[in-house]
C-alpha cells in the first residue's frame, strides 16, 4: 500500500458526513444500541446513500490521478463514533461506492478528532457540532456539514470538476477584522480595512487547506504545461461580504501568504445563495450561520463556528438530539 508523505493531502471525514444516516440514527435514537447494531449487521449490504460530503470527497480522490508515483496526493480517513463492528457497514459502503478509501479509526460513542495530528489532516467534517466546536478549539481545521442531499441535486454526476468555495474571514483569515466590524460598525470597519489593506491578516482555520489545494492545481498546471492534453478540473472561489474597498486587504493578504483563488465574488451583504446556486460548489465553507441558512438547500454546505460570530450563536445540528445521547450516537 503506498505510503502518505507530507506532501498529500489528508482530510478526516466522519460517517456522517460522507453517507446519508438519518435512518441509522432514528434506530439508534429510538430503540437503543442493540437494536442499532443489529439494524447495521442485517443491512451491512444495503449501501448507504450519499450525505453532504460525498460529491466533494469523491471528487477529490479523483484527483490522485495526477500523481507522479505510488504516493497518492489526497488521502480520506474515516473517523467515526462507530465501534469497528457497526463500522463495518461504513466501510462496505465505501467499497460499493468506489472510493479510494482504506484508512479508519472507530472510536466507540467518543470522536476521534484528537487523532488529527497523527494523520497530518488539514480538515475535518462532521455532522456532530459538539465534535466540529472541540476540534476548533484545540486548533484543528474543522466544519460542520449542514442540509441534506437535496442539495446534491445541483451537481450533475457525470461532472468531473470540482469546485471549492470559501468565505474569507474567520474561514481562511482570522477573525480580527470582523472583531473590529462588530466594535465599530461598517463605517469603522471600512476605515480600518483601508487603513490596514497592505498588512497581511493572520491565518484562519482553512488557510492550510486552501494551501494543499493550490499545491494540487499546481499539479494540473504542470500537466496542462506539458504535451499531454489535460482540462483543468480543480476550482477555487472566494465568496465574501467585502467589498470596495475592504476587498483590497483580502487579495493582497492571499498574495502574502502566497495563496491564491480562481474567482472572486465580493459581494458587500449580497445573497450568497443567489451567487452559489450560479456557481454550484461542491462544498462552501461558512463561519456564520445567518448566510448558511440560505444556502442549505442549495450547495453542499459547512459551518466553520470560528470567531467572533460564533461566541454567542452556537453551531447547529440537521437533527437535535438530547446532549447525553449526542455523546454516544454514532457517526
């Protein structure tokens, strides 16, 4: 089996993310453990239905095509609130989906995002906002995957792009900037931005993703630079509230960190989901829930409960679930 270097791409995606398991967890919730395991052992061949996560993950792994070697460029772990039995049925459908996906860890009713470090991940996507909000503040890249597969609906199947959308504060920057929004007003904010616009802003909690993203359409410009006939697939869009002229800080500080994006929307308070439902990103990373909301039903959707935002507007959960039995549920 090919060995992970530093150079791949590693990202922890929990069941419930990647597979739709609403009906899982309604057996869970409403006959207990027993009668989830048996549930999981009789339907261990019935595949689980793509979640949130699936057209972005599947996608991605996709894109080990573009390795120079036995190394792969994008690895995808399981971590799940599973025991390794009930996680069998996990793993099934993974193989009956076709994804490139071999590496697990199950961790009976507790979340093993405090593994991250040993796997060198850059991201992790969950369900479970208990799980997304801990990882956050142990200073792990996380997010919580919202809606449902309506909202796959948008993507036609056979499309082999794949497009990655981030809003920019408190997602690829910190969130000093909105801190000064909230202070000031939008009037203070403008005045600081300009003020500040040749000064880098501090990293956010996707800024190293967005990194090993471009690190890979690098990949593809090496590819499309040579003589073989290749169509870029890879795309990357900043979605943000800024405008003119807070909008100047936000490029010169990606070109500071050396980072770059295909497109951007600045949008000044605009709809986010009018421009999303346009652009239809595979993903669309988010650290406030007020642009979330419209966009659920739209485009594969993640909550980043990062910042100033967040502080006192906790993350969400597609189904709520009492905290003792949040806890143990799987995922």
């Amino acid at each position: 089996m090919p060995v992970v270097s530093d150079d791949t791409l590693v990202i922890g995606v929990a069941s419930s993310a990647l597979f739709d398991l609403a009906e899982c967890h309604a057996v869970f919730e409403e006959q207990g453990e027993d009668a989830y395991r048996d549930f999981q052992e009789k339907n261990y061949e019935v595949q689980l239905a793509p979640g949130v996560a699936f057209p972005f993950i599947k996608r991605l792994l996709a894109l080990n095509d573009l390795a120079k070697g036995a190394t792969p460029i994008v690895e995808v772990i399981v971590l799940s609130r599973n025991d390794p039995e009930t996680g069998a049925r996990v793993m099934r459908s993974i193989e009956t989906h076709d994804l490139p996906m071999t590496r697990a860890v199950f961790m009976q009713g507790r979340s093993p995002y405090k593994f991250m470090p040993a796997f060198g991940m850059k991201l992790f996507l969950s369900a479970n906002p208990k799980d997304v909000a801990e990882a956050l503040d142990l200073g792990f890249p996380a997010g919580q995957v919202l809606g449902s597969a309506d909202a796959l609906e948008a993507h036609d199947p056979d499309d082999t792009d794949l497009r990655i959308a981030f809003d920019f504060d408190a997602v690829l920057a910190d969130d000093s900037a909105e801190r000064v929004y909230d202070a000031e007003g939008i009037e203070g904010f403008r005045e600081h931005e300009v003020e500040k616009e040749a000064t880098p802003l501090p990293p956010g909690p996707m800024k190293d993703l967005l990194g090993a993203i471009n690190a890979i359409q690098d990949l593809e410009d090496e590819r499309v630079d040579s003589d073989e006939p290749y169509a870029r697939r890879l795309f990357v869009s900043l979605v943000t509230a800024r405008n003119a002229p807070a909008h100047t800080r936000a490029i010169r500080t990606l070109k500071a960190w050396g980072l770059r994006v295909n497109d951007g929307f600045f949008l000044g308070g605009w709809e986010k989901a009018a421009v999303l439902a346009i652009l239809k990103p595979h993903i669309f990373f988010d650290d406030q829930m007020s642009h979330l909301e419209g966009t659920l039903g739209v485009v594969p959707s993640v909550h980043v409960p990062f910042g100033v935002k967040n502080l006192a507007q906790p993350s969400v959960s597609p189904e709520p679930a009492p905290e003792t039995e949040s806890a143990r549920r799987p995922g």
